[in-house]
C-alpha cells in the first residue's frame, strides 16, 4: 500500500534537540536509542497531549516511531490507539488533513515487515481507526485497501470496522454499492446494520441530491424498528436533504412527521430548519417554528437567532430583524459579531445608519471587537445615504481601533464621492489608497471611470483607464462599457469603436443589443434623437443586429421631437430589416400623428396595423379617442369607443376619463354627466379624476348643486381629493361670488397638508383683485415666499396696472402686505 505524501510543517530546531525535548517532557533521563528505561507508554502518552495542545510536529511524530521500532519494548495498544486517535483529530494542524494522513504514514511503518517484532499486531480496533483517518484525509480508497487487508489477515470485523466500511464506500462517492452492503451484505461482516449504518449512507444520499431516496431508507428504518429506528439525526440529516434542493414542502412535513413520531428535535435541527426556511424567504414559516420551539421547551441559542434575523435583514425587513434582535437580549442571548453585522445590515439597508452605529458601539462595550466587515457595513450605510461626516469619522475611527482599511474600504468611500460627482473628494481618498500601500482593484477603477463618464470628462476616464492597465490590472467587460457608455453619451464615437475593437482583439464580449437599446433609449427620451441616430449606426458597423427595441426606441425619438417623417422613415427601416413592428411600435406613431395634429395620417396607421393582424391595444384606443376628441371630432370619437367595445378590449377608467373629458371640451358636459351617472349605476370605478372632471363640467352647465355634492362626496367614494380638485371648486366659488366659501375651502386644503400650487395662489389673486377685493387679495399675497410660490408676470402686470398712479385702486395699495406698496410709485 502506497504512503501517503503529506505537507509537513518545519520547526527551526534539528531533529535531535526535539527528540531530546520528546524524551525530557515523558521523564526519560536516558539519550540512548537502546535504553531499557526508556517507556514507549509513557512516551506516546506525552506524545499524545502534544498532538492534542497542536506542538507536536510531523517530524517529531516520525522520531518517536524511529525510537519506538529501534527497541525491545512493545508498546501498549492502548497508547498507540490514543495516540492515533489523537491524530485522527488533530485539530491544531493547519490542514485538516495533515493528522489523519500523518497516523496513515504512521500506521504503514509499523506494518512493514522490517519493524521487527517489537511492536504489537495491529488489531481490528487499530485498523477501525486508520480507515477512518483515511476518509479524514480524503483518501477513502486507501480505507476499502485497508478493509480488503483486516480480511485477509483473518481478522474479525464489529460493528464499528462496518460502519467505517460503509462511510469509505460513501466518502468514494460509490453510493449505490454502500446501499447494497447496508441492506444486503452487512451480515457477511458479522454484523447487522444500527442506526448509525444507516445515518451514514443517508447523509451520502442527501449529498448526492437523492434525497427521495433517503426518504425511502428512512421509512424502511421505521419498520424494521429497534437498533434501526431513526433518530434526531436521522430526520434532521433528510429534512436538510430536501430544503437543499429546494424541497421546502417536503421537508416541512418531513420536519412535523418527525415530532409525530416522538423524535424531539435538538436545537441544532431547529436551527437547520430556520436557516433553511429564512434562505428560501419563508420568514413566515421560519418564524412559526421559532415559536414552536420555545413551546417545546427548547431554547433557541445564537445560531437560531443569527439565523432568523439574517433572514428578515436579507428581505428587506428590518423592522421584524429589529424585534428579533431584541427578543434575543431579552433572554440573556450575547449577540455575536455575526448576529450584529446582520442587524446593522438590515438597518443600513433601510436608511437607518445611525441606530447602525449604536450597534457598532455597543458591540465594543461588550467585548465583541468589530472586524473589517462591520466597519465596511456601516461605512456603505453612511455612504448610501450620503452622510460624508459620519463616514469620515467612522473611516479615522478604524485606525484607533487597529483596523487596517482593505480595498474594499477604500472603494466604498469613493464609490460614495463618485456618485454624488464629487470627484475631487474621490481623488483624494484614491491617492490615499495608494499611499497607505493598499492596490486598487478593478472595482475601484469601475467605480472612478464610470463616474467620470458620467460626467463627461472622457479624457480623465480614459488617463484612469490606461492606469490600471499599466499597474497591471486589466480592465474587464464593466470598465469597457462604462467607457463606450460615456463615449457613446457624449459623441466620441471612434473612441467607443476603438474600444469595442479592443475589446473583441482581447477576446472579451463586445456589448450586446441590449447594452446599445439602452443608450439608444436613453438619447431618445432626452430629445437627443440625432445622437442615437448615430449609436444606431455604430450598431450596424460592428456587426449587431438592431431589434425591435432598438428601432422602437428611434421612433419614440422623432416622435418625441416632431419629426414623424423621419419616424415613419425608421417604420420602413424595420421592415427592410425583417423585424416586425409590434402594437407598442405602432402605438408610440399613432399618437405622434394625433400629437402634431395629424388625425388622418394617424387613423390611416391604425388602418395598416389591423392589416397586419397586429392587435390593439387600451393603450392604442387611449390615444386615438384622445386625439379625435382634441380634434373636434367628437361622432368620430364615439363610434371608435364601440368598435372598441365591439372588439372585446378592456375598458378601463383612463377611456372612461377621456370620453367623459372629450365631450366637457366638446361643449357635450350635459351628455358627459348622463354618461357619468350610467358609469355610476354599472359600479365603475372612478379615479380622482373622472371626478375633477365632472365637478368641474357640472360647474361649467351651471349645476352648482351637484357639483358640490360630489365634492363633499369624494371622501365617502375612498379617494382623496388633490391640489387640482380643490383649484377647480376654489376658482368655481370665486366665479359666482362665494368669497367666504372660497377661502374656508383653502384652509381646509391647507388644513389636510394639500399644498396649494403657484398657480392657483396667483389665480385667486388675480380674481379677487378684478373683483376690488384687494384686502381678501393681500391674504393671499402674503403666502407667496418667492419659493414654493411666486408671482407670475400676469399678476405683476395686473398689480402695476391697478395700484400705480393712474390705477384704479391706487389708494387702496395700504391694505396690501407692505413689501407690495411700492406699486404706488411706479407710473
């Protein structure tokens, strides 16, 4: 059998100064390797504790068996099976896997048949051991070499050197057989299969994603009964089977047939549960276990509740993280630095950085000393809200407390300058990056160019660009569109094909139709529609095939811009092009005809498109109703709105709002208010604005009566009523003379935390002044504060018109605020 080739750690001492110290600390007095006084159980008990204390070396390991084969004293199996069971466990080695590989190559030395007969046979107990040492070492092969070895040598086999069979066979990944020697072949070994068999292969099952399968054994375990008889590990290693493959229902019921059959979880299993449900976003779910584990009398400890509240902090809610947090102090449970980095997540997340800190701080007062991750936690809640202080403060603060900032922590700081352009600030921190020896990484350099292009400051882009390539970090498909972007964006458009040409010469993906759609789209809906023309043809220069999107957003442009020619232009572009225009194409043309007054054209764009078989939509009929009614052509309008309904389209409020809308301008209110009492008595539901606009007709026919009504109405009906209701009831009532109506209607606007707008404080002064009622108008010129509201030129012209020398009201100009009595001067 092949040793094993392990990574030794080196001590700086020669091989026999750690043999002399070997010897010192087991109370040997003799340095002779043939000492009689030398005692190999006292030796490898010494040997023993220092495995365990992680000060014995491999190299010390190797002397002992050196000294141990070079003398006539066998050594007591019992020293030698704690001694490799110590190894086996050897938690103090750097890799796990240097003790367990260590008792192989151990375990080998004495087998040899040049160790002489001074050291005892190994027996079934020394190979159970070894063979476990080889799954730990991740060599189950050598575990099933050494099983073949114990039957050849004729020794017997117990239950344990079964179950370490079972677990080489699993760990090799040779399931199926290791199902085959648990129900089929265990008594060819002596023995019978116990629970511990069994919780063996089911763990390998659920590894292997077959945890159906290890349902089925689990159920075949409940029938035989006795030694067999699933336990709290049993189920608990089932149920997590199924919530790793996303089986949440099954294990679930997995999870409650288990208390059915009074298997009572352990805190562990209940733990395992939460953190599954809490990963699959059944905090709902998560939190009724909690419950039920409290009522069965299991305390929930740290894990349970770093679980839980790591769960409501990933879905957003804080509020339920913040009363779990709670809830665990409540019962004595220390928050760890797991559970309070979670907490501060959550909280960062929802604007609330300040209670963050509180955390951070009272996380230090307790002895939990924060690390690097809950500085940068809090560090990028402070930046996300935008409160540069406080992170500058808490960045300074990381050096008192011995933290060394990592990239990460510089990137966060600049990320915050560089969204809010302040670049200056950026630089600064990036210079300091530099001088503290910390390297910026990719995301770093991201962060500063994409920043700078948005700013249009190419050329500082491009100079960080060329920097990182030359301190050797190379840019990646996000430093590339962050630059094509900005080139794109602000017209440099051989740049952008000269970095699309690098890209491709580096074997990094161009950007696709979906990257280019989106600045084409983003052009266009800032009236910038040449420019994506341009991008358009960038497009079709480096070999991508414009889609729908792309000719869509174009069209919305020139729509946007006036310029329908050219709109129907890109329509015949998309044809060539073999893409088939959609509903919204034709939408967004048909109501660029309406908008530019061309009702023909638009309805003869409508015409082709049911042509084509394509189908309108609300959205279609929205804009044709609208544009006839704007026409003028209210009987047009009509018989489209039963074609529509003819047609099966949904009809929703938005119609129902321009019907009603489109005859009130039409001069047809009396119409739209028997169409609006219909609507009423089929149960539509109204808007608030279908309800401005009929307060609004029925004032216009002089239907005071109703118009009121419905306005006191509007809170019984569930909606609220806007700055526009009231504007439309306030200008109404001063039309007909209801001074006093007028301005109890404004208080209690004002009163409901409705802003009145600029506009309608300048309407109302303007009617009141017409009116001669200058000191009701002081009122409300006493509200304008040059902010939220200002004086409109008309208003200005009607003051200077009526309070100058020759003005109608010159002499009333005192009962206006005093800032406004310089009128009286003016000529």
């Amino acid at each position: 059998m092949s040793r094993l080739r392990l990574r030794l750690t080196h001590c700086s001492s020669t091989p026999m100064s750690r043999l002399r110290a070997l010897r010192h600390s087991s109370s040997s007095t003799s340095t002779s390797r043939c000492s009689t006084s030398w005692s190999p159980a006292a030796s490898f008990a010494a040997a023993t504790q220092r495995v365990r204390a992680g000060t014995l070396s491999p190299e010390d390991a190797h002397h002992l068996f050196d000294e141990l084969l070079g003398q006539a004293t066998p050594v007591p199996k019992r020293s030698l099976h704690d001694f490799l069971v110590a190894l086996a466990r050897a938690p103090a080695y750097d890799d796990r896997r240097s003790g367990p590989a260590l008792a192989v190559a151990l375990f080998n030395r004495v087998c040899r048949e040049d160790a002489g007969p001074q050291v005892a046979a190994p027996t079934v107990c020394t190979y159970n051991i070894i063979m476990d040492c080889c799954c730990h070492a991740r060599r189950p092969d050598l575990g099933l070499a050494l099983f073949g070895r114990l039957l050849r040598i004729g020794l017997k086999t117990n239950q344990i050197t079964a179950n370490t069979f079972l677990k080489c066979f699993c760990d090799a990944k040779r399931t199926n057989e290791a199902v085959d020697v648990l129900l089929h072949r265990m008594s060819e070994l002596g023995c019978v299969p116990d629970v511990i068999s069994y919780n063996i292969v089911l763990k390998r099952l659920c590894e292997d994603s077959r945890s159906q399968q290890a349902l089925d054994l689990l159920q075949t375990m409940a029938k035989q009964g006795g030694v067999c008889s699933p336990n709290v590990v049993s189920y608990s290693t089932v149920i997590h089977g199924f919530f790793r493959e996303g089986e949440i229902g099954k294990a679930c019921n997995l999870f409650h047939e288990m208390v059915q059959q009074g298997v009572k979880p352990t805190v562990v299993t209940y733990s395992s549960v939460i953190d599954a449900l809490c990963k699959a976003r059944a905090m709902d779910k998560a939190e009724l276990i909690l419950r039920q584990m409290a009522d069965n009398g299991v305390q929930p400890n740290n894990v349970t509740y770093n679980c839980i509240i790591h769960g409501y902090s990933t879905a957003g809610r804080w509020k339920e993280s913040t009363n779990m947090f709670k809830e665990m102090t409540s019962l004595g449970l220390i928050p760890d630095i797991v559970t309070c980095n979670s907490f501060m997540t959550s909280l960062c997340k929802h604007g609330r950085s300040k209670e963050a800190a509180e955390i951070l701080a009272a996380m230090a007062a307790k002895g939990h000393k924060p690390v690097i991750i809950s500085y940068s936690i809090l560090l990028h809640g402070y930046a996300s809200e935008g409160c540069f202080a406080d992170m500058i403060n808490l960045f300074n603060s990381m050096k008192d407390n011995d933290i060394v900032p990592n990239c990460h922590v510089f990137s966060i700081l600049i990320g915050a300058y560089a969204r809010c352009e302040m670049m200056d600030e950026a630089m600064l921190i990036f210079a300091e990056m530099r001088e503290q020896g910390v390297t910026p990484n990719v995301v770093t350099y991201l962060t500063v160019i994409a920043a700078l292009c948005r700013m249009g400051r190419l050329a500082d882009a491009m100079d960080k660009f060329s920097e990182m390539i030359a301190v050797g970090i190379q840019p990646d498909n996000a430093v590339y569109r962050s630059l094509i972007q900005g080139c794109c964006i602000h017209g440099d458009l051989v740049k952008a094909k000269e970095l699309v040409s690098q890209m491709m010469n580096k074997g990094i993906p161009r950007p696709n139709i979906v990257f280019f759609n989106s600045v084409i789209n983003s052009l266009c809906k800032e009236g910038r529609v040449m420019d994506a023309q341009d991008i358009f043809e960038l497009v079709i220069h480096i070999g991508e095939r414009p889609d729908i999107i792309t000719f869509s957003s174009l069209i919305d442009g020139y729509v946007l811009v006036g310029k329908m020619d050219k709109a129907l232009g890109v329509l015949d572009a998309m044809f060539s092009a073999g893409v088939e225009p959609d509903v919204v194409t034709y939408n967004t043309l048909v109501n660029g005809y309406f908008k530019n007054g061309r009702v023909d054209d638009a309805l003869a764009l409508f015409a082709e498109m049911l042509h084509k078989r394509v189908k309108p939509t609300t959205v279609t009929y929205n804009s044709i109703l609208d544009g006839l009614f704007r026409a003028g052509r209210t009987d047009d309008a009509k018989k489209r709105f039963h074609e529509m309904i003819q047609s099966g389209i949904t009809v929703d409020v938005s119609i129902y709002n321009i019907i009603l809308g489109g005859l009130c301008r039409n001069n047809c209110a009396s119409e739209a208010i028997t169409l609006f009492h219909k609507l009423g008595e089929m149960n539509v539901k109204f808007d608030i604005k279908t309800l401005n606009i009929m307060i609004d007709a029925m004032y216009k026919v002089r239907r005071r009566e109703e118009a009121k009504k419905l306005f006191a109405a509007i809170s019984n009906s569930g909606l609220v009523p806007n700055a526009y209701t009231y504007s439309i009831v306030i200008k109404n009532l001063l039309k007909e003379g209801s001074l006093e109506e007028a301005g109890n209607i404004f208080s209690s606007m004002e009163k409901i935390g409705c802003a009145p707008s600029s506009r309608l404080v300048n309407d109302i002064i303007r009617m009141l002044l017409e009116k001669g009622e200058i000191a009701k108008a002081g009122d409300y010129l006493s509200k304008v504060d040059g902010k939220s509201i200002s004086l409109e030129a008309s208003t200005t012209t009607l003051m200077l018109s009526l309070f100058s020398r020759n003005g109608k009201y010159q002499e009333d100009v005192k009962l206006l605020p005093a800032k406004y009595r310089f009128f009286n001067g003016l000529g």
